[in-house]
C-alpha cells in the first residue's frame, strides 16, 4: 500500500515528442533573455559580447541540471529582476566593480545552496499558508500578463501621467499581436496540440510578410568566444567582512533563496518534485557566478513550456539544447517578433491566474496579504518584493483579528526577516 502511495506522488509519464514541443516553447517564450540580459549587464561593467556566452552557458547548464537531476519542466537563465539588482543596486548604486558584485552572487548562491541541501528548504515550503502560495502563483501569472501586453504594444509606459497607457492600435506590431491572440486562443481553447508553437510559427511568418520583425540581436562573432575566459571566475573576494559586502550578500541571499522557492511553488505540476528542483536551482546559480553572469534562477517563462504538456525534465534539457545552439543560431531570433511571443506569455499568465478562485476571499485576513503579492510583484517586477510585503503583513493581520496561534513560528521569523531584507535593499538602494 505504501509503495502505491509513493508511485502516485510521482510526475506521470508523457510521450517524448509533448516535452520536447514543450521545450520548443518554453525556449522561445524566454529566447529574450539572450539579448536583454547581456545589455544589462554592460551597464555594470561585463562586455555585452562577452556575457552573451556567459547567459548562454549558464542557461544550457543550468537547465540540463535542472532536467537531469530533478527531472523538472523548469527552464533555468539569469533572473530578470536579479540582473538588476545586480548591475544597478550593487554595482552602480553600491559604487562596487562588476567582479566584486560576482563574488556576492557566488557566495549568496553558496548559502543558497546550504538551505536547498537540509531539509530547511521543505520545512520553508510546508510552513507558507496555501493563500500565500495560491498570491505566489497568481503574482508571477500577473507579472507574465503584463509582460505579454508590453511586448504586444498593446500597453506602454505612461510617462508622468499613470504608470501604463494604451499603445496604437493601429500600429502593425499591435494589429498582429491582436491576431496572434486570436489565433493562439482559439488553438488553445480548441485543445489542438502544438497550439502555442503553432501560433509562434504562423505569426513569425506574417510578421516577416508584413515587415515587423525581432529585435535587434547582438552581433556576435564566434571567433569571439576565444575571449570569453576574461569573464570567467573573476569574482573579487577582497572586501568579503566589510559591512556593505555582509548587506548585500543578505539581500541577494533572500532574494536568490525566495524567489526561486515562490516560483517552484507556483510553477511546478508536480509538488514533489520541489526539493530537486530547489537544489538543482541552487547548484545553478552558484555556477553562474563562475561563468561570469548575474545569478540564474527558474524562469517564470517556463510556465509556457509546462502549459504545453511539460511535465518531465526533458523538457527542461530541450531548451537547455536550444540555448546551446543559439550561439549559432542567434541572426534567427530576429525573425521572431515581440508579437509571436507576447499572445503565448499573457494566455500563460491567465491560466495561473485561474488558482485565485481557491482564496478565501471571505477571510480579509487571508485576502489581504495574498492581494499585496499578487499586485506588487508586476507592479514592482519583482518576485521577491512582493513576496515579502505578502509575508510581513500576513502574521500583523492574523495578530489584529486574534488568529496569531494560526501562525507559525516560522512564519513569524520568514516576516522580520523580509522587512529586514526590505531595510538593507533600501539602505543600499
């Protein structure tokens, strides 16, 4: 009976040829990452020629680990939101070089990994109340909505007068996200396989057609990759015991350990397979450092690949491959616009939004902290922003309504740590 128990906690198999589409698509959902994380980077210092193999490199390992080790849909890159707090908080607001903010991703990645290896990290995970973890996942879903709808045109920034603003909807890269929506909402609703890569093929096609395509992507010369060892294991350790250094290492620890533990969280099919995972994060962020990036974490964009079918961890090595053949393959990316990629992330985004109908709305005290991390992470960009608003206010609710025995100890400790994680990111800042 107990073994019975056990095989039917365990991922279901699903045919080869669904996890590798899977891939395909997680892929091309956060194929961005390519470009943009490279040009954030530079601000802090690393050639944006250089870092491209180092965002490369770091993806195609850390989702091979990901995927063999923990047999994980989950696509691993330099976390948006980590890279700049990076380059812009340690680097260009802490005044440290771009080596010495390496040293403080290593040893952050370091304790990481400390928390993902002892059962810490599971006692963490079964401690969070299911409302915080349901404002985990409907968080990171509103953040891929929003996401979507930038990369759409559909919204834009709206300056001093509101923070978003209605783009031209009569602009050509608009009109073909409309379509793209359409179109990838009536595969999906109609349950046709393939429908999200689908929809990515047909609109990259009329896109070219009609003359809007990808971004512009580096130009990277192979010939280039001779060079790459400049970047590599120059993490500068020699103001390790300083107080600025012990700040920072705190806040990117909280960030690297939270973040990814909300994203496993509200990402995975299969809640067994957290602790890997979260151990195959970690040992991939650690990695990162080394190989001269911003810390890698789970990409949220995954949810596209699991969407799909996704379920096992060859999912995971797809795109981890696909990210090793970019070096060849990058001029491509250009053919694949903004308008191909956005429909597949905002309906990703929808269906995770779908786990609000499980809060108990009736409950103020459960709604409140749960609304705070479903708003501030988009709002913010920042996963981990928001998860520590929700945690600091969920204990003060439960206190003013009487509930405080509904909280455990632990959840008390996780709420004075993220407000001192808050203090030290706005003392740094």
């Amino acid at each position: 009976m107990e073994n019975k128990i056990k095989r039917s906690w365990q991922p279901k198999k699903t045919p080869i040829q669904k996890e590798i589409l899977a891939g395909i698509t997680g892929f091309f959902a956060i194929s961005y990452i390519i470009i943009v994380n490279p040009i954030i980077l530079t601000d802090a210092g690393i050639p944006a020629n250089l870092s491209v193999f180092a965002t490369i490199f770091s993806s195609f390992i850390g989702s091979l680990i990901m995927g063999i080790w923990a047999d994980a849909p989950i696509i691993i890159t330099p976390g948006m939101g980590v890279n700049a707090f990076f380059t812009y908080t340690l680097v260009v607001g802490m005044n440290l070089t771009w080596e010495q903010a390496v040293a403080i991703s290593i040893i952050s990645s370091f304790l990481y990994m400390v928390v993902a290896f002892t059962p810490i990290s599971e006692y963490l995970a079964q401690k969070i109340p299911q409302n915080l973890k349901i404002g985990i996942t409907a968080g990171i879903g509103m953040f891929l909505v929003v996401l979507g709808l930038e990369k759409a045109g559909i919204v834009k920034s709206g300056g001093s007068r509101s923070l978003l603003a209605m783009g031209n909807l009569l602009a050509p890269e608009v009109i073909l996200s409309l379509l793209g929506i359409m179109l990838t909402l009536i595969l999906f609703l109609r349950r046709v396989p393939g429908d999200f890569i689908i929809g990515i093929i047909v609109i990259s096609i009329l896109g070219n057609i009609i003359g809007v395509k990808g971004s512009n992507v580096p130009n990277i010369r192979l010939t280039e990759i001779s060079k790459y060892s400049e970047i590599v294991a120059q993490g500068d350790f020699g103001q390790l015991f300083t107080l600025k250094f012990l700040i920072a290492i705190f806040s990117m620890t909280m960030i690297l350990v939270f973040e990814s533990m909300g994203i496993l969280e509200g990402l995975l099919p299969v809640k067994s397979q957290f602790k890997k995972a979260f151990q195959a994060s970690s040992i991939a962020a650690l990695l990162s450092g080394f190989l001269g990036t911003s810390p890698t974490v789970a990409a949220a964009e995954s949810a596209s690949g699991i969407q799909s079918g996704g379920r096992r961890g060859a999912m995971a090595i797809t795109s981890g491959l696909l990210f090793l053949a970019a070096i060849f393959l990058i001029p491509l990316l250009s053919f694949i616009p903004e308008s191909a990629i956005a429909p597949v992330i905002i309906i990703t985004g929808a269906i995770m939004m779908q786990q609000l109908r499980f809060v108990k709305f009736a409950d103020f005290s459960e709604w409140f902290p749960t609304f705070l991390i479903l708003v501030l992470i988009p709002l913010t960009s920042s996963i981990s922003t928001g998860l520590a608003f929700g945690f600091i206010v969920y204990p003060i609710c439960k206190l003013v309504v009487g509930n405080y025995r509904d909280v455990s100890k632990v959840m008390y400790a996780l709420s004075l740590l993220f407000l001192i994680q808050l203090v030290c990111e706005s003392i740094i800042g």
